[in-house]
C-alpha cells in the first residue's frame, strides 16, 4: 500500500521532470542573441557577428561577414575582458558565409573586441552574457530535489515499517512536487533575472533620456584632395557635459551608419565608420571630384532616441586637376554621373532595373511607394533586405526606410512619404550574394494642393 503510493509519487516525479521542459535552455533572450556590428574597414563593407554564449569560460564565436567586395580579406581579432585585462586573439577570414573563429572566453562582462585589417583598427566594447536561472528555477530544482531526498528517506523510514514517520516523510515529499509543479506552472509569469555578466540597471534620468549628441566632423588631412584617400573622422559629444558619447547602441546592426554625397548627389557612399576611441569614428573615403559633400550619420544612444545629425565638408582640386582646368571654368561637378560610385556601395551591376515610383509624382505628406527587381536573391544586410535613402537637393532633409520583404525574395516594395514638394535624389540599396548594389534615381514631389 505505501509501497504504491510511493511509487505513484515517483511516477509523478518522473512525469514532470522528462515534461516539466529544461529551464536553463528555455529562454536564451537576450544573453543567447548574436551582436551584430556592420564595419566599414580596408575598403570592404562587412559585418562582424559575435555569438551568443551559452556558458563561461567557454569558446566565443566570432564570424566576419563580407558584403563588398566579397575577398576574403583576413581580419586579425582581439578580445579582452575590461575587468581583468585577459585578451586572446584570432583571426576570421571576411566571407560571404564565413567560418566562425572560436576565441576563449573566461567571464562574463564586460569586453572589448579590437578588429584590424588593412592598416585600419576598430575598438568594439561589448558584453559577454549568459542566462542566468531565474527564481522559479530554484524552486523547481528546490522542490524536486526536497521530494527526492524525502521520498529516499520514506522509503528508508518505510523498509523498517514505521508508519507514523513514512506517512510524514511522504506528505513532506509530495509538498515539495507540489511546490515544483508550481513553479512550474507559474515560472512563465516570473520576469527572469538579469543575465551573468549584464550592466548594472540604470537610474532614470530625469526628463527621460540622456542629451543628444553634439557633433564635429573633420576631415585629416584637413584639406582632403581629389582622388585622394583621407580620413572622415566624427567625434561625438555630450550636450550637457561636454565628455565623449561612447554609449551607442548597435541600430540597424551598427553603431552609426554614415551617407555621405556630394552636392550634386553623384557620389554616394552609404558606410560605418569604426570605433576608433570613446565616442570616436572613423572612415577612409576618396571622393575623385572637388566640390563640397554632405555628411548625414544616423545613430542611437542608449536610453535615447535616434538622431540624425548633418555636417559637410570640402573636397580641394588636386595640383593636376587644377592645371588641367584652368581657365576653363570652375564647375568639375557638372556632367555624367559619377565614375567612382562603383568602388564601395556604387551602383555597379544594377542590370539597368529602375524603381518604379507609384504615383509617378508623388505628393508630399502622402505615402508613395517605389518598387523594383533585384538583379538576383537578395540576402539581408543591416539587417533587411533593402534600404532606400532620399535626400533633398539642399541636404537639409536625408529620409531613410527599408524593405521588410522575406530575404531571397527578388521584388523590393518601399513606402516613402516625402516631407515637401521639391525635387529628391533618392537612392535603393541590396545586398547580393556579392556585393552591395546601389540604384540612384530621382523624384519630384509636388505640393499638396497641386494634387488632384
Ligand atoms: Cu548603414
């Protein structure tokens, strides 16, 4: 009788444990998700993944996915844990499906990952976390573990035919399934704990947010040549303090995703700068034309909204160009579209496809859309499978959208309300198997009380 009664009790136990899921793999949220940080270094538009870690010490996985151009361009990787200092290095080859280099990692928190390739260097804080078990997980290894020890001793208690105790024992046994069972049932409404190796929580600020950020942009050298190679550098500031922002959080896969055009909008490089230093970023750019260019970076700080923030700068006429241009005017800019489009981001390959503008002229304040074909199965880069930019001929306005579309799918739908009427450059960016294609075109918008 109490025999069977116990046996039922382990039958139960065995029940809810082979059921009662397996708590530690159950949720991986946030400590699981892969970071993914788009870098635009020596030359090659690519995006660095950093794994999820499931457990510490324990291999770190880090793959370098390459966009454009696809080379297989070695990238040199360091990891260094900020609290003790310990570092191992790599090395992951840039691919468009990369192998991943395992790096060792022995504790959570806070890391810092050093790329180099090409003479270039990025410095990318990071977090090394791992899913810690949650309250509810204590109760239900608590609870079995209590029924387990006193169904061992009820069964002890009940071999030397003691009724009284094994009868207790037994309750006490089927008290702590209970509490287990619970727990289990109850453990989806308990809000997890913060994942191992997690920055501490931060105290709100008052008025919700931190600053925006303060820009300056300079170019080094500080007057950068024609067909020459030079270095866009953005240094970030906070508003209110006046300290480097080195709190930027990765949108859209990056940490700031940089448009720079030339007045006319004949070149156009969609790019991500490097971490250089705190609240440091850095490109290497050559525009083969002087005249003056835009510079828009798209960010996010943490605990903030996004930010567009505009800047420019001038691009001088080399000694020769200069020869060759004298007297006959100023205006290099004039004329055919730009050559050097093609180098990074450029519209090579478009395979002569145009978007199509619904309704041809759109009418400002009203959602339009732009469609058209890839040349080929597109494969997500920023994490979507296509980005339109649209900038106004002054470059006070840069708007910036995506296609939400299912990867591999060839048909790229964008919808684009533009601010005013007026005269657009716009621009459909996709990543093929390749490279990164860039579509320029153009669009007139006309008033609202134009419109029929
Ligand atoms: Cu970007």
């Amino acid at each position: 009788m109490r025999v069977a009664r116990l046996l039922a009790f382990a039958a139960l136990l065995a029940a809810l444990l082979s059921t009662g899921a397996s708590p530690a793999a159950a949720h991986n949220v946030s400590a699981g998700a892969d970071l993914r940080i788009a870098q635009t270094i020596a030359g090659t538009e690519l995006t660095v993944v950093v794994k999820g870690t499931t457990r510490v010490p324990g291999p770190l996985r880090i793959g370098i996915i390459a966009y454009q151009p696809v080379t297989g361009l070695p990238v040199a990787l360091e990891v260094r844990s900020a609290e003790d200092g310990r570092t191992v290095t790599g090395e992951a080859v840039a691919a468009a499906d990369p192998r991943y280099a395992e790096l060792r990692v022995e504790r959570t928190g806070p890391h810092v990952l050093t790329l180099r390739a090409g003479g270039e260097s990025a410095v990318v804080p990071f977090r090394v976390l791992v899913e810690r078990g949650s309250g509810a997980e204590l109760l239900i290894y608590g609870g079995f573990f209590v029924a387990g020890v006193l169904l061992v001793g009820g069964l002890l208690t009940g071999a030397l035919a003691r009724p009284g105790p094994a009868m207790a024992v037994a309750a006490g046994a089927a008290a702590g399934v209970t509490v287990a069972a619970m727990a289990i049932v109850f453990e989806p409404m308990v809000p997890p704990g913060p994942p191992d190796g997690a920055a501490p929580p931060v105290t709100a600020l008052a008025g919700g947010g931190r600053p925006y950020v303060q820009e300056r942009v300079a170019t080094e050298p500080a007057r950068p040549v024609a067909g020459e190679e030079f270095t866009l550098r953005v240094d970030l500031v906070d508003g209110s303090t006046g300290r480097p922002v080195d709190d930027l959080t990765a949108h859209h896969e990056a940490l700031a995703h940089l448009v720079v055009t030339s007045e006319d909008g004949s070149y156009f490089r969609h790019v991500h700068p490097l971490r250089t230093g705190p609240g440091r970023l850095e490109v290497r750019l050559r525009a083969d034309r002087p005249g003056r260019y835009l510079a828009h970076a798209e960010l996010e700080r943490e605990d903030s909204g996004g930010q567009l923030l505009a800047a420019s700068f001038d691009v001088h006429r080399s000694g020769a160009q200069s020869a060759a241009d004298d007297g006959t005017g100023s205006d290099a800019n004039a004329g055919k579209s730009d050559s050097t489009g093609s180098d990074m981001g450029g519209g090579a390959g478009t395979g002569g496809a145009v978007p199509v503008v619904t309704p041809a002229v759109p009418v400002a304040g009203r959602p339009a859309t732009i469609e058209m074909d890839a040349t080929g199965p597109v494969r997500p880069w920023l994490g979507m499978a296509g980005h339109l930019i649209v900038r106004d001929r002054d470059g006070a306005f840069l708007g910036h959208v995506h296609e939400m579309g299912s990867p591999g799918s060839r048909r790229l739908r964008f919808t684009f309300s533009f601010p005013a009427e007026g005269s657009y450059l716009a621009w459909v960016q996709y990543a093929l198997a390749d490279r990164i294609v860039t579509v320029p075109f153009t669009v007139e918008v006309s008033a609202p009380e134009n419109a029929r």
